[in-house]
C-alpha cells in the first residue's frame, strides 16, 4: 500500500458554558483532530483498498493521543466520534477506510470505552464542512451525550485528499434535559446500555 502523506494537521478544542441557560459547575469541552492527507486513490477505481487501513493506524493513535492531551487525559472523555471528507477525485468508499484506524486508536487510548464509535463521511468539494457525530464512550443509548463537533477548512479537501477526522468531548450536552439513560445508571457491557 501507498505511505500516508499528510499535507497538514488542525487541532482544535471549544469550551461551552452555557446555551442561554444556567452556567454549570462545569463546562463542557470538544475537541477535534484533523489529519488532511493524499488521497491515494484519487482518480481511478481501485478494488484493493483494504491494506490501506493497516498504513492509516499510526496516524489514528497519534490523533487519538494529541485529543487526550488537548483535553487532560483519558478520564476526562466520556464521548467521541469520527468521520472523513473525500475530495472530489475520491469515492466514499474511500472515507469508510477511517472507521477501523480512527475508531480503535481512540478506544485503545481510552481502554474503557466499549460503545462502537459514531461515524459519518462523505464527497465534498474544497471547503466541505462536517458534523462529526458523538456519543458516549461506554453507552450508545445515553440521549445526554448525542452531540457533534462541525469541522472542517477552507483548503480542504482539495481533489486528490481526505480529511480525517477525530472527535473527543468531556460530556454532556450543556444544558441536556432530553432523558433516556442516565451516565449513573450504565452497565457498560454491550456498548450500548
């Protein structure tokens, strides 16, 4: 398979606290990695793509750890998410090559997180945005932390690249009331409850 060859990183973290209502004791914090690479499959059908995701996993862990930092470490997290934009010279196909090395990285970092991590990608021009999904780490049903983090530039993707992209956030929604789950109630076995 072809290197990873990453044209540049962005590395951003927002700080919520409030949407208009009572300030919480505290905040919440989200943050995003994004990696935009070449595109090795730009331009052509391939039909052999799958060996590309094994290259992609150091990227995902070198991700996955500057997210921990930027946010104070791994019992900080309780969501996460990920996602890719593909260029216009690319296939969707292309994006889904994230979900294993994106994914693992951040639930290897966090060692305890059982949910599957949230994902969505698609084709898009240069300046695509993205809203990358969260939920939280251990239950998919805790309504409280269903959330998403836009990301995203204005050079990217160009036709021959992908965005990849990691999220990480320390909870909730900051004012959720939406019931279902509660984080005190989990039994983190299945992923899901």
């Amino acid at each position: 398979m072809p290197d990873v060859i990453v044209r540049k990183m962005i590395y951003s973290v927002e700080e919520i606290f409030h949407e208009g209502g009572p300030r919480p004791e505290k905040s919440l914090r989200r943050a995003a990695a994004l990696a935009i690479i070449e595109n090795p499959f730009s331009g052509r059908y391939e039909s052999e793509i799958q060996g590309f995701m094994e290259d992609l996993k150091p990227l995902g862990l070198s991700m996955a750890q500057r997210l921990l930092d930027m946010l104070g470490g791994a019992d900080q997290i309780e969501g996460y998410g990920k996602g890719a934009m593909i260029g216009e010279g690319g296939e969707l196909e292309h994006g889904a090559l994230w979900h294993a090395p994106g994914g693992y990285a951040m639930r290897q970092v966090l060692a305890n997180s059982n949910a599957i991590v949230p994902s969505c990608k698609k084709v898009t021009g240069v300046g695509g945005r993205l809203d990358v999904p969260i939920t939280h780490i251990n239950a998919s049903y805790v309504r409280s932390h269903f959330d998403s983090m836009e990301v995203g530039s204005n050079d990217t993707p160009r036709t021959n690249e992908m965005v990849l992209a990691l999220v990480m956030s320390t909870g909730a929604r900051i004012h959720d009331r939406a019931g279902g789950l509660a984080v005190a109630d989990i039994i983190g076995k299945d992923g899901l409850r």
